[in-house]
C-alpha cells in the first residue's frame, strides 16, 4: 500500500530533508584526498546531531554508520573505514536522517580533487538523469513513466542503470511501498498522486549492469569493476509539480 502523506508530514519530511542536503553540502565542501571515509562518517554523524536530526541508516538493518560512502566500482551501501581517498577518486555519499519520526534520504558523488573528463561525464549523465526522472513525477502520470525516464537518458550515453537496487517510498519508514525501478517500459504501475512522497536514486555504471555483494554483506560493486555513480532525492509530488524535499536552496 502506498501511504499518502499530509501537508504536515510532507512537512516534516522536508525538514529531515534540509538536514541530509545541508549535511551533504559540508561533506562535499571537505572532501578531499588523504582523508578516509570514517572522517566523512563522523562529519555527517555531528551535523545531523547538531542541526536537531537522528541518523537514519545507524542500526538499519544493522548497518553500521551513519553515511554510505561508496567509492570508485562501490556503487551503494559502502562502509565507512580507514580507507584513505585518493585524488582521481569518485565518492558516493549517501545519507538519511529523521526528525519526529519522519526520514529524508538523499546521495550525491563527488569528485576527490581533480577527476578526468570521461569520469566527469558518467557523474553529470547520473544527475541528469536524477532531473530527467524528477520532472516525471506529476500527478496523474504512472510510477514507470519515471523510471523510463531515467533509463532513456543513462543509455543515450551509452550507460548503464544498475537493476538490482531501487529507489523508494518514504515517510515514517525508511523504505516504504512502491520501489521505484530506473528502468522500464512507460505507461506501467501506480498513478502517481499527490501526497505520495519517493525517494528517486538512479545508479549508474560506466561498464556493465551487473552487481556483486562484497562479504561484509553490504557494500555492492559493479562485477566488471568499472566505476558507478549515484545520485538521489526525496521527492513530494504535489498538485503543482514535483517538490524536492532534500535540496538546499533548489539542487544539493
Ligand atoms: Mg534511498
């Protein structure tokens, strides 16, 4: 079932959401080589907890941290450690965050210092295709119209969209009804209404769409080792368009 939310429950979800965009925008302002991704998970773990928030991902499932920092051919759900960033590296930073029960969920990847130019363009056709997907989301259209969307732009590029991890529902649980596949024919699924509230999160590989889960059971890699990018947001679809929930002055 998918769970309509109020205009205060939307409300309170924007709220978290500032949270996770600002939180996110001071991770990418200090990102940099030499510092490892347990330093990025403490930052995030501080500016949740002073901006009034609760870490979302801590204990989920029995996630260990705070922040998802996935690097390089990690395409999500990497853990934070001493790994050192080097420059060249590209970094996946995903955060969630609650405030009075209700959850924000967002994702960026940036650069570590200076990246090259085919790596660049892999990171901005992921966010493009974020927006491509984001415009889709108006009442009255279907839940794969979105998905399709995403899809069309990633593989124009000559992409590929990951098919083994999807975006979501959100409210009062991390993870609610539908799943929100970047991929699919147009025209399928739920009609999207207002009120419903998704977090949209296309990943892209460089190579292939094919996924592996490393032994810590968590961090998923692209299985050809090429590099993957991930963006998200969480997205309110109202009577007016589409209202991102997680963006700090307009785009994260
Ligand atoms: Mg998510």
């Amino acid at each position: 079932m998918i769970i309509l939310k109020s205009p205060d429950e939307v409300d309170k979800i924007g709220r978290a959401g500032r949270i996770v965009a600002e939180v996110l925008q001071e991770l990418k302002s200090r990102v940099k080589p030499g510092m490892t991704t347990l330093d990025l998970d403490r930052i995030a773990e501080e500016g949740i907890r002073k901006r009034g928030g609760q870490t979302a991902f801590k204990g989920y499932r029995g996630f260990p941290a705070t922040l998802c920092a996935s690097v390089n051919n990690e395409i999500v759900h990497g853990i934070p450690s001493k790994r050192r960033l080097q420059e060249g590296d590209i970094i996946g930073l995903d955060l969630g965050a609650i405030v009075e029960g209700y959850y924000g969920d967002a994702a960026i990847t940036v650069a570590v210092g200076v990246i090259g130019p085919e790596v660049l363009r892999l990171v901005q056709v992921t966010e493009e295709s974020l927006y491509r997907g984001i415009e889709q989301m108006k009442a009255g259209n279907r839940l794969s119209d979105v998905s399709h969307a995403v899809q069309t732009h990633v593989e124009a590029a000559g992409y590929s969209v990951v098919k083994d991890f999807v975006g979501h529902g959100i409210g009062q649980a991390l993870h609610e009804e539908p799943q929100l596949p970047n991929f699919g024919k147009p025209g399928q699924g739920p009609r999207l209404r207002a009120g419903m509230v998704l977090a949209i999160e296309p990943m892209v590989n460089m190579g292939k769409d094919s996924v592996r889960v490393l032994s810590d059971h968590w961090t998923a890699v692209t299985e050809d080792g090429s590099l993957s990018a991930h963006f998200e947001h969480t997205v309110a679809i109202t009577d007016a368009g589409p209202v991102i929930l997680t963006s700090n002055n307009g785009r994260v």
